[in-house]
C-alpha cells in the first residue's frame, strides 16, 4: 500500500487532537476536583455516586428532623418539670388547707393561691416551639388550652382547643387530637386501609395536650339556669354527649316549661342520627334544666360565633355545688329529718323513706315524698315550678339544687350526748281535722259533723264566741289556737275529733282541712328509771334531739322531758317555748306544730342521709380549679379528696417525663448513627466522584510533554507550503 503525504497528514491530526481532548479533560477534573462531569463519561460510577447521593440526602435530611425533634422534646420536658414542681406545691397547699381548722376567708385566700397556680399551668401547657404549641395536637392555634369563668370572676371550666377537659374520656376525641410526626429513617409505614402513619415508624413533635394532662370523669351533667333564659331572646350552645359534638339554637320563651321543651326539641333534631346508628343515647334535658345523656358524659359551653346571648351554664363533671341523697342509708319505713339550705334560708324537712320492694320505684317514692315536703317550707314560684327540688333524672338521681342558688343538705339528727345507743321512748300521733275561723260569718248558721252525726252551732261576733258556741254544740272541748290562730281542732275525750262539713241550704259550709297535723304524745308508762333516752323534736322547720333520764313515776319522767325541752328551746317569758303536758302532749306556747319521733341510735354511727355529690376530675387542671371551688365553698372533705388525685397525677407525670428522657436518649443515639453513616457516605462519594489530585497533575503533565513532542513532529508530517518554496 503507498503511503501518501494525506494519509500520514490525517493520522497526525487525529493523534494531535486526541491528546489536547485528554489534556483539557485532565486539566477540567483537576480545576473541577471532580472525575466526571456527566453520567455518560463513566455510568457505573455515576450510577453508584447517584445513590450514595440520594442516601446521603436523606441521612441529612433525617438529622435535621432528628435536631427539629430533639427541641421538641427538650422543650416539653422542661415544661413538664415545671409543671410537676408546680403539682406539688398544689398538693402542699391542699395539704395546709385541709390540715387545720380555719376560718372562710383563710379558705377563700387558699383557694386564689390554687387557682392562680391552675391558670400558670394552663400558661405552661400553651409553650410554643418555632410558632406550634407543643401541646396543641395537629393544631396551629397557640393557645390550646383555655379557660372559662363564672359570673363572679372565678375560672369555672379548663378548656381544650375549645372542649371541656372534662366531656370525653378518650383524649383522642378531641378536636385536633392527633400528634405532629416527622421521618427520622426508622422505615415510616404507612397504613394502606386507613391511610395513616405507623406511629412506631415516625416521632412525635407535637403532643395531645388531653392526653398528657387527663381529660373526662366519671360522669357528667350540663345544668342549665332556666332563670338566665328571656322571652325573644336568641341562644346557641354546644353541647357534647360522649365524643358527639352539636350546636344547639334556640329562642326564649315565657316559661320555663315552654324552654325546656324548645330545648328539648332543639337535642332531638340535633342527635337524631347519631342515635341511630348508636353513638350516643338521647340527651334530654329535665324539668331543672338538666341535660343528660345514660351512658356519656354530658358538658356545653356558649357558642359566641353567631352573636347569640350567654346562658348560666354549670357543667357538673367535676366538683359539683349539689347534694346528693344517699338512698342505700335509708332503711325502710323510717323516718329521717335533714337541713336544707337554698341561699341563705335554712329549713328542716322530714320524710319516711319508701318501703316499696322495688328498688327504683323506693328511690323515685321516695324523692316524691321529700319534693313534696320542699315544696311545703320553700313553696313554689308563680309559674308552678319547684323552688327547691330533688332530681329524677338517672345520672343526678337524688340530687337537690335550686335555679341560680347553691343547695346544701346536712342531716338535722345530731347528737348531743356521746351515748352510742339509746333507746326511744315510745311516741304517738293522732291526726286531726281542723276548722277556718275566718270563713266563719258572724250570726250565720254551720252544720258540723262529728263522728257521723250533724250539729248545728251559731257562730258568733269574736273568735272566742264561735269557739264556745261550737263546743257547746258538740260537745267537744277545742284545742288550739292551732298554727297562725286562724284555725283550730276539737278534742273528743283522749283523742282528737274527726270533723265534716255539711251543706245545707240555709247553712254556711265550713271550710275544714282534713288530717294536716297531729297530737304528738309521749308514753310517759313506758319508761324505766335511770335510762337515758333520746327523742327528736322538730318545731319551726328545725329539728333538734333531746336527751332526758327516764322514771317509772310519770311525773318525774314529764319534769325530766320538760326541762330538756326548755334547755333545748329555750323559754317565751315565764312559758317554755315547747312544753309537755301531764298526759305525754307535746305542745309549742305559740300554736306552731310540733312533731316528735322516737331516736334509737345517734347520727354518729349511721351513714349521712345526704351529702354533697362527689365526682373528680381526671384533668389535674380542672382538678386544681375545682379544689379552689370546693375550698371556697367550704367544702373540705372535697378538697382533702383531690389530695391523693394531685398525687397519682404527678406519678404518671413523672413517667411521661421519664418517656420524653428515653425518647431524647433515642435521638441522641440516632443522631450519632446518622453523623457516622454520613461521613460513611461522603468517604464513599469521594472515591466515586472527587479527582485524585496527585494521580492528576501526573497524568496532565504527561499529556502536556506528549502534546509538545507531537507539536515538534509536524514539521515532519506537515508539507511545506508555498511560503518555504518562495523563501
């Protein structure tokens, strides 16, 4: 093959070119520190630099979600610390209240120190961390917690993102419950069915502020005051039963009756569905103004969105002004006497509880008969509604409240010697019937009938000349003036007299009230000497218990009884107040009713009639406000009881702060494992992508000395041009 100046030409050109590409190659990954600067120049090497890559995006990215986490709980703990210093200075301060004796204003100054400590443990659980509350759930507002005051200023409700703590016992009910996580390269699952994240996959950076601090109770009612509710007047409240949430609206009407109905209707429509399908059971507001619901707590607060008015609103879930009766201490057919206090008016009321075998029909006969004894010293309002009454309902089954006014009950039946046991002296009533003087007409003609037959009497210009005139007729000797002296009753011989009216044509007709009292006598025969015995006797609506030493001599045991009477009640001039008579009649010197019963054994052994309705809170919060309520009120068995609630809600406390230490241990950890795996990655992003400068510069200079001597060569290789021939 002949070899031309051209081909020889060509080969020097591509050689020459070959090495300049390779020479700047060289000086790029020496300038650049890189091997390559496109895939296609080495694909295995850039397909393995492009994983190390993406592992050492992600290894970054998890270390600053692992730091982010890592404030989080930093910040909770030492909110959380705070707030365990701060329950033991709750419990301390219980523990000084309820140690010793004192006085309201003392109790009242106790209670402030609680509540102020209550409102900065609300402040604490509001922390925020780069503009999220750290308790707030998956909820942006920085202020999750909140709280409620009543009209006297006082915090009343603890609220979270706008629920009562205390109306769900599942924290994850709330609104906003779920907590804030971030992947931290622990492999985050996903749920396909329900499309949520394993929380073991992820990590918290946000937390259920209910769940940390507790939330429900035991149960729970939504007391409403009928009397804050007025005619035209636009009302919205929301009302939570179980987890269900619902807006109630309304418009006022004239009567209380007529509301509660409206109301009513109002929770029907509202929970009709979720009845259906079984959430929750029908709430149902009572004729008090109580809405309850069987089964689910019960709490509502105002809804101020749509510019409606406030209603009173007291949700009994935790400490609660009511008092409850205790039915399991009432024995059957036995008579018991309590104090009840509406406001500042104090009567004493007695009632015999029900015998009915039957134990729900004996519980509601007997609220019957205590409803129908309030209602004789309280009395009713113009509309027919209970002043002071005792509720039906199942959940505040027993419980006494009265609309705007706190409610106490107390047993009246206290001792006043230490005997443990006494025995009663035998004690009679007989009823009688009683005539109104004062419908009686002067010079008119009544018929009257005793035992069955008629008599005809005049009656007369004064009280006292009908009086004669009507024993003069009957023959019967008249007791009283009974009561307010208006009215009187008749004695037949040792017993009282069973009257009736009779209407004649030319008669008037009297106005008789049937069996409204009795003659109360003591068996004066029956006692023993030297015996103590106690009797109750209640006279003005108060009920007060005597002890006197019997006698078989009926006059020494009358004296004895006689002279308790006056040291109990004292004297009225030169008469005692209440009085007994030679034949065992209990009387009062001013005409007012006077009943006695038997007392066997004293109050101090047996179970208390009434007492206030107790039910704690589960939310330490709540807890603390209600104690200050409850030290307020006096109340302080109530706020003894939330002594041991502080105690075992800081224990948990300490284990939940126990938690976020383990927590940050862990990320402690996996932040060590993640710096070390990333400077694994850079090491190995090194090799693949980064020059080796040394191996470089050699190879570069190599090719430059190659490219040079190539340079030198082509005056072999090159023809001379026309240039040489002319030179």
């Amino acid at each position: 093959m002949r070899i031309t100046n051209s081909i020889l030409l060509r080969g020097y050109n591509r050689d020459l070119n070959r090495l300049m590409t390779q020479k700047t190659a060289c000086e790029r990954r020496i300038t650049s520190t890189r091997k390559f600067s496109r895939a296609s120049e080495a694909p295995l090497s850039a397909a393995k630099a492009l994983n190390v890559r993406k592992s050492l995006y992600y290894t970054e990215q998890y270390t600053e979600n692992l730091k982010t986490a890592n404030k989080f709980y930093t910040e909770a703990e030492t909110s959380l610390l705070q707030v365990s210093d701060k329950l033991a200075t709750i419990r301390e301060t219980l523990i000084a209240a309820c140690n010793t004796t004192k006085d309201a204003e003392e109790y009242s100054i106790y209670g402030e120190q609680l509540e102020m400590i209550a409102k900065e443990l609300v402040s604490i659980f509001n922390t925020d961390s780069a503009g999220r509350a750290i308790f707030g759930g998956e909820s942006d507002d920085s202020m999750p917690f909140g709280l409620i005051e009543d009209s006297t200023g006082h915090v009343q409700t603890v609220t979270y993102h706008g629920v009562p703590v205390n109306a769900m016992n599942d924290p994850n009910a709330f609104p906003y419950s779920k907590p804030v996580t971030i992947d931290v390269g622990l492999g985050m699952d996903m749920d396909q069915k329900t499309q949520e994240v394993n929380p073991q996959s992820v990590l918290d950076i946000s937390f259920n502020g209910a769940k940390i601090t507790g939330c429900g109770a035991d149960r729970g009612t939504a007391d409403i005051d009928l009397n804050s509710i007025k005619v035209d007047r636009k009302y919205c409240f929301d009302v939570y039963a179980g987890s269900i949430k619902k807006t109630i609206e309304f418009t006022g009407k004239a009567t209380q009756e007529d509301n509660v109905a409206e109301i009513n209707r109002a929770l029907e429509v509202a929970f009709s569905k979720e009845v259906a399908y079984d959430k929750v059971k029908q709430p149902t507001m009572d004729i008090n103004g109580v809405i309850y619901s069987e089964g689910s707590i019960v709490n509502a607060v105002n809804n101020t969105t749509k510019g409606a008015e406030k209603l009173s609103i007291d949700n009994d879930a935790g400490y609660t002004d009511k008092c409850k009766l205790n039915f399991a201490a009432l024995k059957d057919n036995t008579e018991y006497s309590i104090d009840v206090t509406v406001g500042s008016i104090t009567k004493s009321i007695t009632f015999v509880a029900d015998d009915d075998p039957d134990p729900k029909k004996r519980e509601e006969n007997t609220i019957d008969l205590i409803q129908a004894e309030l209602d004789k010293v309280f009395g009713t309002d113009d509309d027919g509604n209970h002043i002071c009454y005792i509720s039906k309902n199942p959940v505040t089954k027993g419980c006494f409240s009265a609309e705007g006014q706190v409610v106490s009950v107390e047993d009246s039946m206290k001792m006043t010697v230490d005997t443990e046991i006494q025995r009663g002296a035998t004690v009679t009533s007989e009823p009688y019937d009683q005539i109104d003087l004062v419908k009686l007409n002067a010079g008119n003609k009544y018929v009257i009938k005793v035992n069955g037959a008629e008599k005809t009497f005049t009656a007369g210009n004064t009280t006292a000349d009908t009086i004669k005139a009507i024993e003069e007729a009957t023959g019967l000797k008249a007791s009283g003036p009974f009561g307010d002296k208006k009215s009187i009753y008749f004695e037949d011989g040792d017993s009282f007299a069973k009257l009736g009216e009779v209407d004649k044509a030319d008669f008037g007709v009297i106005a008789i009230k049937p069996s409204s009292g009795a003659k109360y006598t003591v068996d004066l025969n029956a006692l023993n000497d030297g015996q103590e015995y106690c009797l109750k006797v209640v006279y003005n609506n108060k009920a007060k218990i005597i002890s006197f030493i019997g006698s078989t001599d009926p006059e020494t045991a009358r004296s004895n009884i006689q002279g308790a009477l006056s040291d109990m009640f004292g004297l009225t001039g030169a008469h005692a107040k209440i009085s007994i008579d030679e034949d065992g009649v209990v009387t009062a010197y001013d005409g007012n009713p006077v009943s006695v019963t038997t007392v066997l054994t004293g109050s101090a052994s047996d179970p208390k009639v009434a007492s206030r309705d107790v039910i704690y809170s589960n939310n330490y919060l709540q807890l603390t406000i209600d104690a200050a309520r409850a030290l307020r009120a006096g109340d302080i068995d109530y706020a003894n009881g939330c002594i041991d609630k502080i105690v075992m809600a800081n224990e948990h406390l300490l284990v939940q702060i126990a938690d976020l230490g383990c927590n940050e241990d862990f990320i402690d950890f996996n932040i060590e494992k993640l710096t070390t795996r990333e400077l694994n990655l850079c090491e190995r992003q090194n090799d693949l992508e980064i020059t080796d400068a040394e191996k470089e510069i050699t190879l570069w200079k190599t090719y430059e000395a190659l490219y040079n001597a190539c340079l030198q060569m082509s005056s072999s290789v090159v023809p001379n041009s026309i240039f040489n021939y002319i030179r």
